[in-house]
C-alpha cells in the first residue's frame, strides 16, 4: 500500500465498554526492505487524539521487535517501510509474527501468534479491496451528487464491505466482526451527517458558505439517533455521537449557538446512555475549549468534573484548560524562537511594539488556502503601518510548505518546523486544527480569546485598528 494511502488512515479502536490498556508485541521479519527502519503509527487519548510515530531499525537479517502501549481493544496500527506500508488491529495481550516482502507488502503479508486471526483478516481486506482509511475516501467523490444518488450509491460503497465480512467472519472472533460492522457503518452515517456542508462546498466551489439548502439535509436525516454504549470504543461511533443531535437541529433550522448547546444538551442527558453521555460532553467540551471565553469553558469543566469526578477524560480536559488559560485575553504570548524563510533566526518577543497577526496554516489544507484572498485584503489594508502577519506552518513537507507560499503569493513571516501536529511552536500553542489564528497588540499580548478569520474581514480589521491605538 502506497504513503499517500497509509497517511489516510485514522485510528480505529474496539467495541468495547472501557479502556482495557496493556500492551502488544509484534515481532517481524521483512524481505528486501525498502528502508533500514520500519514506523509504527498508532493513537490515544479519546479526546486529543494524540499521534504516536515510533520507528525500530532493521536488523542485518531482516527482523524488527516493538512492544506497543495499546489502550483499547483493536486499536489501528499503521506500518510504514519506504513508500509501502500496511495496517493492523491489535489488543492488549497479543504477541504476533509478521512476516513480508518489503517489495509486494499486500501479497506476502503473513501473521501468526496471538492476534494474527484479525491480523490476517486485514491483510486479506487490504489485499482485496482496501485499508479501512479509504473508506471515506471512496465516498468523497459523491458528494457532488444530489441526496438521493448520494444515498442510493454510498449504501453501495458500504453493501461492498459488509459482503466482505459476511464471507471472511468465520475467521475471526464474534467481537471483532462486531467492531467491524460497527465502524463501518457509522463511517457511513458519519458521512451522511456531513453531506449538507461538504455537498454545498462543491456546489459553491469552495466559495464561502452562506446558508444550506433545507434538501441538504435529507441525507443527514437517514442517520438513525441511536445509541450504544457498547460501541463507544469505536471513533465513527463517537464522531456520530458528537455530531447527530446539532445536525438535526440545523436541519430543523436552529442555528443559535447558545440554543444548540442547551437543547443538544437536554437531548444527551435525555437519551445517551452513561458512557456515550459522559464521552458526549468530555469530547464537547473539549471542542469548544479554543473557541469558547474563559469564562464559559471553566464553568462548564467545573459541571462536568461535579458530574463525573473519577471521569478518565480528566487529565485531558484540565490539560487543555491549563492551556486556556494562558492564551486568554490580556495575557502574555507564549515566546518562541523560530526560523524564517530565508534563513533568519527570530523569537516573537523580537516583534514587541507591533501588532502580530499568528496564523497557524499547512499546504495542503482547504480551508487555510480558502482564507488566502481575504487575508491579502487585510494585509493591504495595514500596509505600511506597525502589523506584522506572521505565518507558521505545520507542513511535515518542506518543499510543498515553500511552493505553497509561492503558489499563492503568501506575504508576511514564514516559518515552518519538521514534526507536523507534533511541532514544538504547534504544540506550545495548542493547534489541534488548521487554519487557527492568535492577534497580539503592541506589549505581545493576546488581544482576544476568540482571534476572527480574514474572511471575518470587518471584524478583524476592527480588532486590528483598535490594537493598533
């Protein structure tokens, strides 16, 4: 399986009721090795979701060990070697041999051990039709079609992988055909609760989106609210569980924030199951965190801590309130050194006495390169006077970072570090998602807790002129 196709893939965890933690060795042995080392790539932290890369060298006769901390049932692991790569599924306590030639990895990937009964069903599905991350990715292309031909050919795209199961199943343990089904189709449902949006994007040609059509949103409506709390280890699962109940209020034309939450709130408490409730506010808290004032967000963690005081989301939650806290409003920037494009070593405290617009952005991502046009507009508007816009990409690619900036005509400060999410200055300041914005005034500190887009153009300008006094 190809690199573009490996960095699709999402963590896929198990139907299960808990976190089970443990850990899972994989031993192996690789044939004509595309490179000197192979890389594991797994996630934790329901929440977070955090990245785990973690590369083993190969030894002079092809083998490799790594014991890997596995928090759930089925946990997703993708592995890389060169440009080629496969995935698995592991639970606390397996100990498997893989075997495979690092020149034809999906017709020679063999397992054997503990574990290797679903090890070697993915092998078998990736041979056959895919790794589960592309899943989406062959839904992607019919969200140009009107709903009912969404519907009728991603039932298609689903049938196709249920088939699979039905004639594999026998193979593996009832728990994970489960799992499987499962993920699966709430991969679907999680793809029919986005429709409305993405659908329109096409429409508009990624124009900004003023309202959506009510027709949209009959997709969205095929998704059944049903809950189970046995499910809850799987992340389609969860990304349905916090999502349906605002879709369905959209759909039902509600659109004020402080309504949604109320009445999405009333709903959960009214029909989620323990589990699913408790994940439900953690993950909506924890959502709302970056975007919400302080104020909102420690009073909705101290009603969540009362609800749930031994909740293992938590440590998660408290971390990122921590971190709240000091890029709130009136508080210092948190300082960091960097390297400019051209070579310049820097630290942000070196731009005191201007007014810093931060903009967090990557490449490849859509909705950063759809805010261009609009922050071209701002930059203008400032020309000359004491504003600095600084960009910071998180691009793992260095190359595609600097074709971008000159694709687009990107002005201001660019810097960019290796690590991606992972990037000392990204995770100093809590990106969790693209494109993200920080506006300090001339002392270096944060004028806002909720930093406008460009697109937000008046509003910006706004907080921009008033910095500037």
């Amino acid at each position: 399986m190809n690199r573009t196709t490996i960095l699709g893939c999402i963590l896929m965890a198990s139907v299960s009721t808990a976190f089970a933690g443990g850990t899972a060795k994989i031993h192996g042995k690789i044939t004509n090795p595309l490179a000197d080392s192979i890389t594991f790539t797994y996630f934790t932290d329901r929440l977070a979701f955090d990245q785990h890369n973690t590369t083993v060298k190969i030894a002079s006769d092809g083998s490799f060990h790594i014991d890997i901390p596995v928090e759930e049932n089925y946990t997703n692991i993708t592995v890389q070697n060169g440009d080629q790569g496969t995935e698995l599924f592991v639970q606390p306590g397996d100990d498997l041999t893989m075997t495979f030639d690092g020149k034809d990895f999906d017709n020679t990937m063999r397992y054997t051990g503990k574990g290797s009964q679903v090890a070697n069903f993915t092998a078998k599905h990736i041979q056959q039709l895919n790794m589960t991350g592309q899943f989406s990715a062959a839904i992607q292309p019919l969200y140009t079609k009107e709903p009912e031909d969404f519907i009728t050919e991603s039932k298609a795209v689903l049938q196709k992988e249920l088939d699979f199961l039905e004639a594999n199943k026998a193979s593996v343990p009832e728990s994970f055909t489960n799992y499987w089904k499962a993920l699966l189709t709430n991969d679907l449902y999680y793809d029919y609760l986005i429709y409305p949006t993405i659908h329109e994007m096409y429409k508009t040609s990624g124009a900004q989106i003023k309202e959506i059509p009510a027709e949209n949103y009959k997709v969205a409506m095929e998704v059944p609210v049903a809950f189970n709390d046995a499910s809850i280890s799987a992340p389609t699962y969860r990304n349905v569980v916090g999502t349906v109940y605002f879709i369905r209020l959209n759909a039902a034309g509600i659109t004020d924030a402080k309504i949604l939450k109320d009445s999405v709130a009333k709903l959960a408490n009214k029909n989620m199951p323990l589990q699913t409730r408790e994940f439900f506010f953690a993950e909506t808290l924890y959502r709302r965190i970056k975007e919400s004032p302080l104020a909102d967000v420690e009073h909705d963690f101290a009603s969540f801590k009362k609800s749930y005081p031994k909740s293992t989301y938590l440590p998660t939650l408290d971390k990122a309130v921590s971190l709240k806290k000091k890029l709130s409003k009136g508080q210092p920037a948190i300082d960091f050194s960097f390297t400019t494009l051209d070579g310049k070593q820097m630290k942000l405290s070196d731009l005191k006495g201007k007014v810093v617009y931060i903009d967090f952005w990557a490449s490849w991502c859509g909705p950063c390169k759809r805010e261009l046009p609009y922050a071209k507009k701002v930059e203008e508007h400032f020309k000359d006077k004491d504003v600095v816009f600084l960009n910071v990409s998180i691009d793992d690619d260095q190359e595609a970072w600097k074709k971008a900036i000159e694709t687009y005509k990107i002005e201001g400060i660019h810097t960019c570090e290796p690590g991606g999410w992972k990037s000392r200055i990204a995770a100093m300041y809590g990106i969790n998602s693209v494109p993200s914005y920080f506006l300090l005034d001339k002392e270096g500190k944060f004028v806002t807790e909720t930093t406008p887009r460009p697109s937000d153009t008046d509003n910006l300008t706004s907080m921009i002129e008033a910095a500037l006094k």
